[in-house]
C-alpha cells in the first residue's frame, strides 16, 4: 500500500486496541499517532535497499500455496512472512534498546499491511522466466490517469479514487465495512495464511480489458476487496498486538 492505505490501517487498530497494549504502543511510539509511523518502513527501505523484499512475498500467479525456498528466498532479500516473524519476536526482546523495539513495532504496523495488497502476495511469471514485479510491470489507464502501473493502482489509486483524505476513507470502513460485522472469525491465521489470502484476490486484480482502461465494472469489482483487505489487516494488526504485549512491561 501507499501512505493512505498504511494510514487507514494503522488508525483503524489504533482505535480498537486493549487500552493497555495502546499505552505500550504509545511508550514504544514515543507518544505518536500509529498512522503517523505506519509509512516509516517505506522511509527505512530508501536509505536501506536490502531491507526491500520485506514487504512482499512472491508466490506466482498461477500457484495457489506458499513454498518458502520458491517464494521467500534469502537472495531476494528476505519477505514478508519471515519480517513479521521476526519483528514480532523483536518487539518484546528486551535485550534491545526501547528504540529497537520501537522500530520492530514500526515494521510490524507497515508489514502486516503490506501482506494484505495482494499484489505484495503475488508475482506473474512470463514464459522467458522474467516476473513483472507483483504487477510493477502492467501499465494501465485509470480515468484520467495513462500510464499507471498495475501495483501502484492497488497500492493507492482506487483509494485516493475513492476518498481524497485517508481519514474519510477510514470512516468509511467504519460506517461501511466493519458497521456491526462480528470480525471474532477474521482475526486469526498467521502470516502464511494472510499472504495465501491475499493471494486469492489477484486473478480478479489481473482482470484488465486488453485496451489496458480499467472499467467502471472493474473499480466496483475492486474496491470490496480493497475495503475488506484494509479493514482485515486493522483487525489482525490488533490481535497480534494485543497477544504480543499483553504480557510485557
Ligand atoms: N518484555 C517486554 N518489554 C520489556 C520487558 C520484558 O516486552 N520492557 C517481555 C520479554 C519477554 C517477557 O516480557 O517476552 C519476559 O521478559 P524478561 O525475561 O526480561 O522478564
Ligand atoms: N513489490 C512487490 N513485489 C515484487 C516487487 C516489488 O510487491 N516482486 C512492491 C514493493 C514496492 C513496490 O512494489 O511497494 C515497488 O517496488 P520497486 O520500488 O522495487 O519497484
Ligand atoms: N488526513 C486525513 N485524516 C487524518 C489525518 C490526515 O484525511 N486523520 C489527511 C490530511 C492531509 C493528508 O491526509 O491532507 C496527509 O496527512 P499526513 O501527512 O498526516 O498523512
Ligand atoms: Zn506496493
Ligand atoms: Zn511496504
């Protein structure tokens, strides 16, 4: 996701946390807003290239389950799933520094994020064995916009289409998706699982009308899964952090 879709998702679990974990969460934040740090990793990742593989994992297009020696390799620099693995073992180390674990909790809201785009679960292998990048290499028409890359329109365009300002779109969810949904079934699942999920979405992601313009029919097909994704993440964003700091000081 972009800034807005890290941002809805980081204020929406903000709001539903256990009061406790959100005091730990604001000792470990230095006092800010979740919104506020959930694009930080995108800042880390600038000045620290090899930190890039962490927000995506690539299990191909025509695949239905994760294989860690496909999907996950070290070479690629690492992926999502063994991120959030550790970041969450890093949150509670305490032979780290509060900023370590501050740090950990940063990459925990922004990466549980990014295994819910399902274009961060997926890339499309062409028959020379080159991939296009979890959809980096699909060019499309949105409206008024020409040339815009398939993940970026996942990453940002059919929200910012949607709402200009990300808080309206997190009120949106609120009075839309999640209005009165019993979410106890949601929450569960672990990173393999979220990512596999995720993973499902992407034939209709790559339902584009050979012209390259993405159709009305298309943008009403995507946003529900846009929605249910950031409002899914949110609600697995506050278990994990609930359960992870329940039991530390
Ligand atoms: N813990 C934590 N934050 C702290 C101290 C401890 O998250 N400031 C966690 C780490 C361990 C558990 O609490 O999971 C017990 O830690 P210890 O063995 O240091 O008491
Ligand atoms: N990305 C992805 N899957 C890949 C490669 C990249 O999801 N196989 C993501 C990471 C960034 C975005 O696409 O969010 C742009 O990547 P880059 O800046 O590496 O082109
Ligand atoms: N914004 C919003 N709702 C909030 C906070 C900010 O709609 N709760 C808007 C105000 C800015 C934009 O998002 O137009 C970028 O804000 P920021 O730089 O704080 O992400
Ligand atoms: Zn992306
Ligand atoms: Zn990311």
């Amino acid at each position: 996701w972009g800034q807005e879709g890290h941002s809805i998702i980081a204020e929406l679990a903000e709001r539903r946390l256990d009061q406790d974990t959100l005091r730990k969460v604001k000792t470990l934040l230095g006092g800010v807003s979740m919104a506020s740090v959930a694009s930080w990793a995108d800042d880390y990742r600038a000045s620290h290239p090899e930190s890039g593989g962490w927000h995506f994992v690539d299990i191909p297009f025509d695949q239905t389950a994760y294989d860690p020696m496909r999907d996950c390799k070290p070479e690629k620099g690492d992926c999502v799933i063994h991120a959030i693995a550790r970041f969450r073992a890093d949150v509670t180390d305490c032979s780290k520094s509060l900023t370590e674990r501050g740090d950990a909790l940063k990459f925990l809201i922004h990466f549980i994020g990014d295994v819910h785009q399902p274009l961060h679960a997926e890339t499309r292998f062409a028959a020379d064995g080159t991939d296009d990048q979890g959809g980096n290499k699909v060019i499309v028409t949105f409206f008024d916009q020409p040339n815009m890359k398939l993940h970026a329109l996942w990453d940002t365009g059919l929200i910012m289409h949607t709402v200009y300002n990300w808080g309206a779109y997190v009120t949106r969810l609120q009075t839309g998706w999640l209005n009165g949904r019993d979410v106890s079934s949601l929450d569960g699942g672990t990173p393999i699982d979220w990512a596999v999920e995720s993973h499902r979405y992407v034939a209709l992601a790559y339902d584009i009308p050979a012209n390259g313009v993405i159709s009305q029919a298309y943008y009403d097909k995507a946003l529900p899964v846009v929605d249910r994704q950031l409002a899914v993440a949110a609600i697995r964003l506050v278990r994990l952090l609930n359960e992870t700091l329940h039991n530390a000081d």
